[in-house]
RNA sequence: GGGCCUAUAGCUCAGUCGGUAGAGCAGCGGCCUUUUAAGCCGUUGGUCGCAGGUUCGAGUCCUGCUGGGCCCA
C-alpha cells in the first residue's frame, strides 16, 4: 500500500480526533434504530411532515457510513449510508455540543459514524436527522472512489469488489437480489419436499458432466483428490440409499476457459427426486423459475439487454432437431439422415465432421444454430444418446434420450434427466466414454465402479436436475457477465509470483 | 489459440498533426446556519501500465511484454 497525500492527511486528522480524547474504534456502535427503518418508517413526507416529526419528541441514533458531506458555513449537511439505504444528517454549530462541531472539521467521506439527534424534514423535504451528539465508529485512511462516476475501471471492481459495492449502489442490489433468490430456491425445493444434503467436492475420481477437473493432492492418504465437477454420482447414491427427494446448492469447479458465461467455480443446484421422470422435473422448473421472477423480483418480464424474456409458464417445448431445423432454416427431413446431418455440419465447418457420429453432429448443428437465439424460456428435449451417458432413452428409440435442456437469454441454465437406472445399460455408457477417453477426449467421463454398484443394489426411477444459479441470477438482475454476479471472480494475480522470477 | 479494444492525478475522463501533461470530483486554505453532484475564491497532487526502438524531441509513432474488456474457435 503506497502512502499518498489523502493517508496522510487523514493519518493526521486521526492524531486530532484521538488528541480530544476521543475513542476512534470504538467496540461498539451507538444505534437505536436502523437506518432503513427510519426511512421506512418515516420517509413518507406526506405522512410525516416536519411538523409531526418534530412533535415526536423521538432521539435517535443511527450509524453509518458518511457517503457525501456539504459544508454551509456553520451547518453541514451529511448522508450516512447503511445496507443500501440513505440518510441525511444535519449538523447546526447551535445544536451540535462540543467536541462535536469540532469534530465535524476531521470527518471524511468513509468514515463510520454513529449520529444521536431528534428527526426532521428540511425545507426540501428530506428526511434527516438533527444532529445533537456524533461518535467516530471507524476512520477512513482512504478515499472512496469518486461520488458521482462510482467506480468504473471494471478490472478494479473485481479485484477490489469492496470499492465497487460501497460506490456502485446498482451492485450492492444485485448481490442482495441473489441472496434473495438463493434463499427464495431452498424455501421453494424444501415446500416441495426436498431435503439438502452436502456431498463431497473433493472426489477420488471426478463424474457426473463431461469436462476437465481440477486436481490436487491429499498428503496423508497421499492420493490423487478432484475438485468436483458435479454432484450428481453421489446424490443419487442417496437415492439408491433411500432417500426420496435430494437437493444440493454448492459450488462446481471446472478447469476451463473464462467466459462472460463462465467462472472456473460456480454454484450449481442440483435435486433428484424418486419415482418421478421429466415431465416432473419441467413442472418443477417452470414453478420455480416463474415464481422467482414473479415473487422475487416482482416481474414476470425482466429486460435481457435489449431484449425482454417473459418468464409466464408454460415455457415452450422444442425438440433438438425441430430447433435446428426451426433456427437453422434447414428442413426437417434432412435431420433424420445421417448422411445429410455430416453434409450440414460440414457447411457450417465443425471440426472432425468425418469422424462424429450423427448424434454428436446433430448437438454440434444444435449449439450452432439455436442455441444462441433461444431468448425466451425453451426446453429442449430428445437428446442424442453420445451426449447423454447418464440418461434413460426414448421409449421406442433407443439413438435419443429422455433429457432436457431450459435455454434462456442464449444461455443454458438446467439440465434435466429421466435418470438411466438400469445398472448394465449404464456400464455400457460408462465403457463407450472410456473407448472416447482412449480416443483421445479427455473430457470423456470416467468409469466410477462403485456408482454403478450402488445402482446394482436397486435404483428407482428418478428424475433429476442441475440448474445455473449464477446464469439465473445473471438473467434475473440483467447482469451481462457471470462476473457481475459472483463477488469474487477469479482473476489473475496482478503481479507475477515473485518464485518464478528468482527460478532459473 | 486468433482478432479487436483498452491502461494518463486517489476516482471519472480529455489530450488535435509528434513540440512545456489538462479538466471535474476528491484533498488542502478561505467565505457561507436548510444543502442535494451545493456554490464562490485560492491551491497541492503525475514512474502517461512495463521494456525497448524511431526521432532534435514520444502520452502521441513502431516492436515486445503485462493486466483488463469484448468477439471468435
């Protein structure tokens, strides 16, 4: 931390405030009320004039951080802010008991006060409180980003995202808002009978989605550990254990690129519910989603951009290939050759389209052309079987599987199954992704031996499903990047490791 | 991995054709007892991301590197 012209000063402000004998770091703030309460409560003008506040007879105190201060002569004007929410306080020389007015000489812009006073209403009209007595709660040795602008600079916002929530109030409320809907989800999966559960984020051998881990190392068993790439492998060991319906919202890591629509570690909701298939899981889906956008953000068309995506259910329903062909512009009956599918993937130039089979073409043709449109909620079904190692297949065909995908905003958000639970079917699966893995696709899943022993000793029919939070909160508050919505995205260290440097 | 954009005062941003680095906010010193991005007067503050190069002269042009943003695969 470089000393600047703004430490110093307030280093030698804090020198005078604690030369008057006061306690700067108090260990506990002075507050009768909270500051969003008093607004609440008697931030109505038309209900509480000046007059009837005044008539009160109420002294208050209230704390906060000082967010702007204007100097009049011998008043002074500060908002103090608390969770959010603004304040006025106003000082008078006449009111203000010494060492009070004093003291007003040594606050900035930061500091954390504690004001005692009566509530009034300035000729404006606002809300405030008339200063009789000020406490120093926490003084600020640097400023704040700039008052009006906030603060921009959006590498700085991230790595420093205690800056951009003090001066980007829009920030703080879209964090506030995911807690919201975070704990709108549990309230919602726990009505529904859903019990959460923890299951393991470090697992010997990584399963449940096809993508790369993160590996580490366990000193004492001196073994291999993953960073989970989905809970889905154990939660329906619960199942098989007996559990009938499960739900986990935890963190996911996955060793990828950076996106505007991915972050190496993001959370992740996933449930399973026994007895139950897809349609269920859609019903499910469409409730949820629906009754956040409604309850929680009080809207059932929320802006995307430029765009606006209405989240009334019934969401629509879209085959993978009615997508392509709708999307793509592209007729349907070609979609049932494979033949035609290679020549179409090939006009579109995706990589190996000799050596795909069908299946992985026709998901290929799918990200190509609809995924990027589907703005309004869309579930799409009957998933080729090379996409879908975990899932059960269409009755009557057996290339498909009972699986769907909600795309919303461009962007997939859930991913459900009919889950496959017959045990020597799902070893088949599991032996095709090895000879892919042996192919050279490191994405491929791995063999987990005893998930498919679990599944010997009796799994019922179940559905189950992953949905995006940090996508559904991005969608929910018009966040554009996946950054908006975590408070701490990864980002690279600023400065190279000085260990590399001294190496070689 | 490829392409485009970007980095100037604590913050938000200007900086033309290559010719002494600027504004607003913030800070500091004044005036002002109902202000609202308060106002008025004065004023401090710079490794122009880093390293090279071209040039009499580089914030500006060139090369490389680093951080960040966006798009594509």
């Amino acid at each position: 931390m470089q000393p600047n012209q703004y430490r110093d000063v307030r280093l030698e402000k804090l020198g005078k405030l604690k030369a008057l004998g006061l306690d700067v770091w108090p260990r506990k703030a002075k507050r009768t009320h909270g500051l969003a309460e008093l607004v609440a409560t008697y931030g109505d003008a038309a209900a509480w004039p000046n007059e009837k506040l005044e008539g009160l007879g109420l002294t208050v105190s209230v704390m906060g951080r000082v967010l702007t201060i204007r100097e009049m002569g011998k008043s002074v004007f500060a908002h103090l802010s608390e969770n959010g929410e603004k304040l006025q306080a106003f000082f008078r020389k006449d009111d203000v008991a010494e060492p009070g007015w004093e003291v007003l000489n040594l606050l900035d812009m930061g500091d954390f006060v504690s004001v005692t006073g009566s509530l009034m209403r300035t000729r404006t009209g606002e809300l405030s409180v008339r200063v009789k007595a000020v406490q120093f709660l926490s003084k600020a040795l640097l400023p704040l980003p700039e008052k009006w602008h906030g603060l921009q600079d959006k590498e700085q916002r991230y790595r420093q995202r205690y800056l951009d929530l003090v001066s980007n109030p829009e920030v703080l409320k879209t964090f506030q808002a995911r807690s919201r809907i975070v704990s709108a989800i549990r309230r919602f999966m726990e009505d529904e009978g859903y019990l959460e559960v923890e299951t393991p984020m470090m697992q010997p051998i990584p399963g449940g989605a096809t993508a790369r881990p993160f590996i580490t190392h366990h000193n004492a068993l001196d073994m291999a550990l993953y960073l989970r790439i989905a809970p889905e492998l154990y939660l329906k060991r619960l199942i098989v254990g007996g559990f009938e319906k499960v739900f986990e919202i935890n963190r996911n890591f996955r060793n990828e690129g950076l996106s505007v629509r991915h972050n190496p570690e993001f959370t992740m909701m996933e449930f399973y519910a026994a007895g139950q298939d897809l349609r269920d899981m859609m019903a499910l889906t469409e409730g949820l989603i629906s009754g956040l956008a409604r309850d929680i953000m009080g809207a059932e068309i929320i802006p995307w951009g430029e765009q606006a995506i209405s989240y009334a259910a019934p969401f629509r329903r879209l085959t993978l290939k009615d997508a392509i062909a709708e999307y793509g512009g592209i007729e349907r009956r070609l979609l049932e050759d494979d033949a035609a599918i290679r020549t179409l993937a090939k006009a579109v130039h995706i990589e190996d389209a000799d050596t795909k089979t069908a299946g992985v073409l026709l998901g290929d043709l799918f990200e190509h052309h609809a995924e990027k449109q589907l703005i309004q909620p869309t579930f799409i079904t009957d998933y080729p079987i090379e996409l879908s190692p975990l899932t059960k297949t269409l009755e009557g065909d057996d290339r498909f599987v009972d699986r769907f995908e909600l795309f919303i905003g461009g962007m997939e958000l859930a991913n459900a199954y009919s889950e496959l639970n017959d045990p020597v079917d799902q070893m088949g699966r599991f032996q095709a992704q090895m000879a892919e893995r042996e192919a050279g696709n490191d994405e491929a899943m791995l063999l987990d031996l005893d998930f498919v022993n679990a599944l010997e000793h009796g799994f019922p029919p179940t559905g189950g499903e992953g949905i995006g939070i940090d996508r559904l909160v991005m969608l929910l508050t018009n966040s554009a990047s996946i950054r908006d919505v975590i408070l701490f995205p990864l980002m690279r260290p600023m400065k190279p490791a000085e260990s590399e440097e001294k190496e070689g």
